[in-house]
C-alpha cells in the first residue's frame, strides 16, 4: 500500500487528498493519525466516477470511521467523538449536493440506473429524460 502527495494538484488523487487534509504521512485525518493508501482514494475515484464525489466518499469513509470511537470525560474533559464524525458527515452532504452521487449508488437506492441508447436515433439522451 502506498502514499502519495504532490501539492501541485494535478493528479486527481493528490486533489482527494486535499481535499481530505491527507497530505502527510502519519499525519491523517482516519482516527489515530492514520492515512488513506493511494489504492483507496483510486478506488473511490473510480466508483464515484469524479474526484468531486470520491471526496464526498472520503468524508463519509471518515464519518463512519470515527463514529467507531466511544466519547469519554475524565476530570472535567470531555471529548465526543461523534462530533467529529459528525462533522465529517454534513461535509459529505455538503460535497454530494454540490457534485451529486456516484451512478452505483443512485442504482442501489433505485434498484435502477438511467441508461444511454446507443442507436441511431438517441446516443445522447439518457432514458430518464425521455
């Protein structure tokens, strides 16, 4: 599994990265400190189809990441972790209403998926604008 980052953006993982404040090995935004592996945010970019929406990804990933972790108080300190994870959440639905959801998981939502006729009368028009 590998890490990398090259702050000049112009790899879409390096945007994911980011844009997740991922960019230092040890350094993570996963709960000890830990790291997305570039295999990961690859994966999530080819699954949502953009970098935009594999960003949502990751801060869903982060989300359920943290709310793993139990909130604890000891002598006056309180710590909740589930704010965290709840901050990682309105991110995500934040960047999911910007850039919108991945076609697989719009088709497990609706059990189906708007397909493009390839014909000779419609390769532009998707079905669910007919």
């Amino acid at each position: 599994m590998t890490f990398t980052y090259d702050d000049t953006l112009s790899a879409d993982c390096d945007k994911v990265r980011f844009y997740l404040q991922d960019t230092a090995v040890g350094e993570g935004p996963l709960p000890g400190d830990g790291n997305f592996t570039d295999e990961e945010l690859e994966g999530l970019i080819d699954v949502e189809g953009v970098w935009q929406r594999a960003v949502a990804a990751g801060l869903e990933t982060l989300a359920n990441a943290w709310r793993r972790y139990p909130s604890f108080e000891a002598d006056g300190l309180n710590l909740k972790r589930s704010d965290i994870a709840d901050g990682y959440a309105a991110q995500a639905k934040e960047w999911r209403r910007k850039f919108g959801e991945s076609s697989a998981a719009a088709t497990s939502r609706t059990g189906s998926r708007a397909v493009t006729r390839v014909d000779s009368y419609s390769d532009d028009i998707d079905s669910h604008e007919v």
